[in-house]
C-alpha cells in the first residue's frame, strides 16, 4: 500500500481512477464469450466500463499469455498446458464455444495493455511460472498506476510484491483474505498486507461479504471488491453495503 510520510494511505490510481467500481470479468465475457479476448475488452469500453480482470500464465518460451484456465482442452482448439507450448504455436489456436472454434485467439498481455492505454487492469498470476515474466511485462509498459496484481497463492503473492517493490496495487492472496474475515469478524483491525480484497459474497451457503467486513477494511484503507455478480439485485444490494467494486461477466449492466 502507498502511504505518506504521516503514515496515512493513499488510494493507489487502479482503485480510483475512470468506472473502478465495475471489473469486467474477463472483459465483457456474457457479451462476448469466452472473454479474455480482445474482442471482449473492445466491448467492455463500448459499454462504458475501463477496468479489465483478467489472468496471465507464462509460455514455454516465456510469453506472458492472457489465459484463465489450468489446460487448453475446454475452451480453445489446442490441448495441454500454457506453459507446455510456445507462443508461435499458442498464436495458432482458436476459443472455442460451445466446441465450436471462434475467430477469437489467445493474447499477449503486452499486446493488451498496448491495445488499451485508457483502461485499467486486475491481473491474476496463475502460476509460479509467470511471476518473473509478467513482472518484465508490466514494468516495460510503466503500468503501476494502471494494474492491480493479484494471485491466490500466498508464496507467489508475496513473490510478486517483492519484485514489483513499492508503488503497485496489489490484493490479497487467498489466506490473506481468510485472515481478513476473521478479523473482521473478531472486530480486529484488518491486517493492510495490500490495497484491495477481491472475495465472493459467500462461500458454501456463509456469507463472506457483509457490513462488518466492509467497515473492517474501510478503516484500514483497504477496498473491497466482489465477484461474479451478474444479478442487478444482487449488484445493489453489495452497493448499499459499501464495497467498492463489483466483478462481473456483465459490465453492460453494472455501467
């Protein structure tokens, strides 16, 4: 977190800079699926929204690719791991939907953020593999006011703090979270590993999100974003608690 010499934070620029309350869930994903394509982002800024989730893993040859899922197999035209393959032979494969191949391709983080100077990224690091590459990626394009770096992992999380160093969003990895809730819940003040908590509303059939929570991190300076709302209900009743930003595969409604 970005802090002044008194030690009070500052809002780092991702979380309020342009519509940082709606993340577009892989771009506009519903509109144009799979999403994490550049069609998907084209059509998240038709509909009013700048800010992109989205996930990167690393290339046998070191590529930064924007990619979410663990194989290939489900939703493209190839099969195995990103990391099994080269990106000339990644550049070659098609999404698919509904087993039916696209004219939609896989892309390169550089390529995105290139493509889409006005808008804001939420990054997952997917695997151990990428840290080292996306960090190149995202220092090449002087990206720290615009990307938000996220990874589940707590190892990878904290890898990637360290190599960023100060002056970058990032959120909070999975335990980190845990943490939070608890704290939350024990009215301990939350502990401000990083500027954001990415979490659903609930988790086998226990609220997560509610005023509490919200307050918590509030008073530490921490956003609270919410994922993957796609219900309007749903996206005003979060509203009316405080978070500060919901993740959606729907960003036509949420704008």
């Amino acid at each position: 977190m970005n802090r002044r010499d008194d030690d009070t934070a500052i809002t780092h620029p991702f979380l309020r800079s342009g519509r940082s309350d709606v993340l577009g869930h892989r771009g506009a994903s519903h509109d144009r699926p799979p999403g994490n394509t550049m069609a998907a982002f084209r059509r998240l800024v038709e509909v009013g929204a700048d800010h992109i989730e989205t996930d990167v893993q690393a290339s046998a040859d070191g590529k930064v690719v924007i990619f979410h899922d663990e194989t290939l197999d489900d939703t493209t035209t190839g099969t195995g791991r990103i990391g099994e393959h080269s990106w000339e032979r990644l550049s070659t494969l098609r999404y698919c939907v509904d087993g039916v191949p696209t004219d939609d391709g896989l892309v390169l983080l550089d390529d995105a953020l290139a493509e889409f100077p006005g808008c804001c990224f939420n990054i997952d690091v997917k695997t151990d593999a990428t840290v080292g590459p996306a960090v190149e990626v995202l220092r090449a394009h002087d990206a720290s006011a615009r990307v938000c770096v996220a990874a589940f992992g707590w190892r990878r999380q904290r890898r990637l703090r360290r190599a960023l160093g100060s002056g970058w969003c990032t959120a909070f990895s999975k335990i980190e979270i845990v943490t939070v809730r608890v704290s939350a819940w024990l009215r301990l003040p939350v502990p401000a590993w990083g500027d954001v908590v990415q979490l659903p509303p609930s988790k086998n059939g226990v609220s997560v999100v509610d005023a509490r929570l919200v307050d918590a991190c509030h008073r530490r300076d921490v956003a609270v974003h919410v994922w993957t709302i796609n219900d309007p209900v749903e996206m005003a009743r979060l509203r009316a608690l405080g978070v500060d930003a919901i993740i959606t595969d729907r960003p036509d409604l949420a704008v």
